[in-house]
C-alpha cells in the first residue's frame, strides 16, 4: 500500500484499528495478562522481547489481516524490530494493514484537572525514522480527569500542537486527549472537549486533516459533530477501562466512531495458547470489535 491506498483506508475501510502500543509502564501488566508472571525477565531486555514476541504472534497471526484489522498502532520498540523476518511495518503493511506509531513519552503530574504529554525533544527525529519504515501515522495520548475549562483547552492545544508537527513530518497525527470514564464530571468534560475540538479544527488552514482518539461518550452521538467534521480522518475510540463486552455495546451506539482497542482485544489471549487455540481466542475477539465497529444500534431520536 501506499500513501493514497492507505490513506483511502483509514478514512472509509470497513475495520477498526488495533492498539498494540504498551510502552515501558504498562508492559509488565500486558505480560501478566498475557499469562507471564512477573519476575519472569531479569532485565527491560528480557521484558521488551517477550512482548515483542506476543505482538508478532498477534500480527502474523491468520485471523489479524486487513480484512477487519485496517490499521495497528505500534510502539517504538515494535517498530523497529522485525517480525517474521521483516521490520514490523512491512510485516503489517504485507497484511494489508495500515501501521501507526506511538509517538508520547507519558504524562506529566495532573494540573487543572488534566495530565499533559511530557515533553517530546527527539520527535522529529523519530518521524523521519517512522515515515522512512512506511509507517503512515503516528498517535499520542494525553488524559482529562475533571471537567476544568482550562485544563481541557491546554489538553487541545497541545494536541493540534504536536498534530501539526506530525504533519509536517509527513504522517497522519493520531490526537488522543482521553477522557478518564470515572470521572465524577464526565459528561460535562465531554461538552467541554468537544468544543475545544471544535474550534481547533475550524481553526486549522490548508488542507491538513487528522484524527481523533476518544473515550466512548457517555452520551451516544455526542461526537457526531466531530465524526462529520470535514478536517478529521477519522474517529476512534479507546475501551478505556470498559470489558470488550461493554465497549462494544457502547461503542455500537455511535456512528461513524470505529474501534482502537488495546486491553479489550487481548484480554483472552494466553502466552501457553497452542497457536490454533491463539487464533481462535484472537478471532472472536476481533470479529465481535468489528461488528461494532461496523454495525451500529439505531439511537432514539431526541425530542
């Protein structure tokens, strides 16, 4: 695929996009729920290679094709590794799936009721590395815990931010400002991000798209305004805490939103699977994603 064909796919393939993005904090909880115990590397070497391990047995799997799987989000690790004898984004683009790359180095501490990203002074470097592998897009992830005015708006302008670099590196940027699904003030922060969305992507020139990653609005249709906005690619969701059941049904709910899951698509998978039973457990679990990606439940029309 190339850049128009991939392009094509992300913004109208019927799909959902997989999140095999742990990064260092989070890899030792993946591994455990992967059936590794803890303990059972003595290094972050040791760490990183069983989980490059577990996503190249879920890339070259039968089921994950671009059938129902039109893209991957990688982390950098997985990006620059190989995967059945090719670096992972060809391994992916083989397949007929559209790669990504997690470009944020965490959160900072919560200020405003938000966590901005950290800092990112090698980013440009990391474009050029990605888009030279033929990765297509790149994502980033910034967390809103309370419904504050101006935590919210930072959270969106240093999304767009960090979006229009992405851009000018040639990629397609991923914005994922999720909104924390216990929140004690979540339905007003989902106004209150919307709109901020909103007036960032009315305010962008050119013609310069993106895409947004978002937590499933507690509201159905909340986000239409987004889904139909003539600058945004795409809109995704996150599971966010829910089981895949919960996320699906939610997810179901709302048009033009497809799934990128992470936890809710790999809950089931065991490192002591036969690959026949990995397989299996893999394919139900990408078919019941995608039908909600895909199928959607006819909303009440509001009074």
């Amino acid at each position: 695929m190339n850049t128009a064909e991939m392009t094509a796919k992300i913004a109208a393939g019927k799909g959902f996009i997989a999140a095999l993005d742990q990064s260092g904090g989070s890899t030792p909880k993946a591994l455990t729920g992967y059936g590794i115990a803890d303990g059972s590397w003595s290094s972050d070497e040791e760490m990183y290679a069983l989980i490059h391990d577990m996503r190249s047995r879920i890339i070259t799997a039968p089921s994950f094709t671009g059938n129902k799987v039109i893209g991957a989000i990688l982390f950098e690790r997985t990006m620059d590794g190989m995967v059945a004898g090719k670096p992972a984004p060809a391994a992916l683009i083989e397949r007929g799936v559209v790669p990504f790359i997690k470009i944020d180095k965490g959160l900072e501490a919560e200020a405003n009721g938000v966590q901005l990203m950290k800092p990112m002074p090698e980013l440009d470097a990391l474009l050029a590395r990605s888009k030279a592998l033929g990765v297509f897009g790149t994502k980033e992830r910034s967390v809103i815990n309370l419904a504050n005015h101006e935590g919210i708006a930072a959270i969106v302008a240093q999304q767009f931010e960090i979006g229009q670099q992405v851009i000018a590196g040639g990629l397609m940027p991923i914005l994922e400002p999720e909104l924390n699904i216990k929140s004690p003030e979540r339905a007003e922060a989902e106004v209150i991000l919307r709109d901020e969305l909103l007036k960032a992507l009315d305010a962008m020139t050119g013609d310069d798209t993106v895409m947004l990653k978002l937590s499933i609005p507690e509201k159905a249709g909340l986000f239409d305004s987004l889904v139909d906005h003539p600058r945004v690619l795409r809109v995704v969701a996150l599971s966010g805490g829910y089981s895949r059941t919960e996320a699906c049904a939610e997810l179901a709910k709302n048009r033009g939103i497809i799934a990128s899951f992470s936890r809710a698509l790999l809950s089931d998978l065991r490192h002591q699977m036969t690959d026949a039973e990995f397989d299996a457990s893999l394919s139900a679990a990408i078919d019941e994603i995608y039908t909600a990606s895909v199928d959607k439940v006819a909303q009440p029309v509001a009074a």
